[in-house]
C-alpha cells in the first residue's frame, strides 16, 4: 500500500511503478509478476496472493478493511485534514511484523510528521536523514569567493564548490525555504517556513531561552510565571473555544498591564461556563484585574457568564458593549503588535506554548492569516487580545468598567 499526499500525486506513483513492471524481463512479468488485474490504483499478482495499491490521503478511510504488509506513507506533511487520523486508520489495517515508511520534504515544526519525527525513538522507529548533497546530480558552476559558512560546511560534509555554487542558486531561487525544500540539518529543515508570520529567528531564540513556569495547575494547564505583586494592574485575555473535546482550546493569558510581562497562562478545552469561571477566579487573584473577551463566537456567552454568574465587575468594554471583537480590520493589527514585540521585547513572553503557536502562525492563501494545519493559535490570539487592550489601556487609562 502507498498513500500519497493527493490522488494526482498517487497516480503519478502509480505511473512509476507500472513503467518498472513494464521494463522488466519478460520471464519476470510472465511468471510471479504476472498480473491478473492493473488499473489506475491497483495490480494483482494471482501467483505471489498479493497486491499492490496505491491511495490518496485526502480518503480519511484509506486501507480500512484491509491486511497490509508493507505500507509507504509518503509526503505525510503534506497530507490534507486530519493526517494524524488517516495515519492511525492505515497503522491499524498493517500486519503485526509488517513495515511502514514515512517520508517527506518537511513542512515546519508542526503536524503528523513533525510529531512522528519527534517520537520515532521512543516508539522504537528507525530514522533517518538525506541531505540534498546526497544527489550527485545536484551541481553548478564552482565557487570561488567563499564564505565562512560555506567553506564550514564543505569542511563538515566534504563538499565542492560546485556543489556550493548549486547552493548559492537554490538560495537565490528559494530564500527562505531552501533549508525546507533542500534539507541540510534534520532540525533546522522543520523551523524553516516562508509562509510565518513573525521572524523566525526571533521566535527560536526565545524558545531556546524560556524557563518552565514556577507554578502548574489544573493538571498542567494552568502555568504560572510570575505571582500577583500587590499595587499592580493586570489585564486577564481571554480567547474561547466550543470546550468540546476535539476542538479548539480555550485560552487565558495573564499580562502585566505596566510592562506587558507574560504572568501566567492558561489552555485547556473548557466549556463557556467553567471558561468565566477560571478567568473570574484569576483576575481575583491578580487583584481584581481587567478581564478582556474575545466576544466572537463563544465569547458572548462567557461574558453572560462573567455578568449574570461570577458577578465579576471590572469586563473590558468596546463603545460600550463589553468584550472585544476581532475582525478583518483589528485582525492584522493585533499580529504585526505581536510580531514587533517578539523582536523588540521577547522577554515579555514566557510560554514555550505560545512561541510554539507563533512559530506555526502562517500565512494562508488569500492573505488570511492563523494557525497551519494541525497546529493551534489559542494562545497566541489571547495574548495579541491582552497586548492589544494593554496597548489602548496605557493611551486611554480610563476605559472599561470601574471595580
């Protein structure tokens, strides 16, 4: 069984394997390879009881019902939907003892073969690495003006200039996504992505430089940074979710209203009534801060919440009606705020899992921007709320209502 990425993709596979069943030696073809049956995506061979298929991932019910006994799972970063979930369905259907590969260009540091990356030694899968320089073919004119970095790794990996000058002409052609598309390190390939909103490069040196919180609650999703300092105001954001077990989390963030520190930080798949209740109970104990709703969606139930239950006075209100709404026009604005402080002041944020979000927060065709497939931007909404309603608070001190 081969699975590709989309049927196009499928049947081009298909095409590759009919032309080696094509080109083999007629005594091959005619007696175990002989074929009882070949259409686009399917050759049975009667003599061996065996088959060979090829499907696409965009069928989130690929090979059920099936025995498999070699399974290539290929460009898994590039499957649609839920990849992580196709793949389970195509691990159940393989034969205890049979093999599967999975292999692709990367696609960032996010989704099912990132993860599967990840987790390969500790589920006991072998893994390997393949470089561009691999490819012999991969050459172009010599090199002669080196840089540094260059001449460092013709050192490392015993490279020429020519291969240099190959390299030279894919960053011209691919800026940004040549360590993607032309892997040269198993780790750096994953973080490169053209298609990120926020530098990179910044978003990764703070990942690298973040401490784990002083304080866990709520299982571990609640993460406390810094304790509420008594005379200080803080500003609670608030980003919702339906609260149902698959979907979207919901999102907390706890900022400093004076330096925009990250304080604490909350996710976890919470319904609207328990959502008012966590974000009540914490703007109390950062001594009565400011609770600002995204009011979209979900949102204006935990504002009804928030005023007819927890009885919380001090809500952040826009032209009088209270929450925030967030639209096409206050959208881009919330994330190029965002953007400037990662490079400005990246030490405001505290939480590998709000870098993490920022780090997989693209770019869609369109020009719409939010989270890549499989990846989440829940608390990266909520704190471009905080920063947002933090950056009116310090011009406009008065707004929302008074505790």
């Amino acid at each position: 069984m081969q699975v590709a990425q989309t049927r196009e993709a499928a049947e081009s596979i298909f095409r590759i394997v009919q032309r080696f069943w094509d080109c083999l030696p007629e005594n091959l073809r005619m007696d175990g390879l002989h074929r009882s049956r070949a259409n686009v995506g399917q050759m049975v061979f009667p003599a061996l009881d065996s088959e060979f298929r090829v499907l696409s991932a965009s069928d989130e019910n690929a090979g059920r019902g099936l025995t498999i006994q070699n399974l290539h799972c290929s460009e898994l970063s590039r499957w649609p939907g839920d990849a992580a979930a196709t793949l389970a369905g195509l691990r159940a259907a393989l034969s205890p003892g049979g093999e599967l590969v999975m292999e692709s260009t990367p696609n960032g540091a996010y989704g099912c073969f990132y993860e599967e990356w990840l987790k390969a030694t500790e589920k006991g899968v072998a893994k390997h690495f393949y470089p561009w320089w691999m490819e012999e073919a991969y050459v172009s004119t010599a090199v002669t003006d080196l840089r540094d970095d260059e001449r460092e790794l013709m050192q490392e990996h015993n490279l020429t200039a020519g291969q240099i000058g190959f390299r030279r002409g894919l960053e011209a052609s691919y800026r940004g996504l040549r360590t993607q598309e032309f892997a040269e390190d198993a780790e750096l390939c994953f973080r490169a992505t053209g298609e990120c909103c926020f530098d990179i490069e910044a978003v990764e040196r703070r990942l690298a430089a973040v401490q784990p919180p002083v304080e866990t609650r709520r299982n571990e999703t609640l993460q406390i940074w810094f304790p509420p300092v008594t005379g200080r105001d803080y500003v609670v954001a608030v980003d919702t979710a339906g609260g149902g077990p698959d979907g979207d989390f919901a999102a907390v963030q706890v900022i400093d209203l004076d330096t925009g520190a990250q304080c604490a930080e909350l996710r976890q798949r919470l319904g609207t009534l328990e959502l008012a209740h966590v974000a009540a109970s914490l703007a109390r104990e950062y001594g009565g801060a400011l609770i600002a709703v995204e009011r979209n969606n979900h949102g204006s139930g935990v504002l009804a919440y928030l005023d007819a239950v927890e009885r919380y006075p001090r809500v952040y209100e826009q032209s009088g009606v209270a929450g925030w709404l967030t639209t096409a026009g206050s959208k881009p604005a919330m994330v190029s705020r965002m953007g400037a402080l990662l490079v400005e002041s990246p030490r405001m944020f505290r939480s590998k899992r709000l870098l993490e979000e920022c780090r997989t927060f693209i770019t869609h065709p369109g020009g719409r921007t939010g989270a890549a497939s499989g990846a989440h931007d829940d608390c990266l909404m909520a704190m471009a709320l905080g920063q947002a309603v933090r950056a009116e608070r310090l011009q406009t001190p008065h707004r929302g209502r008074a505790a």
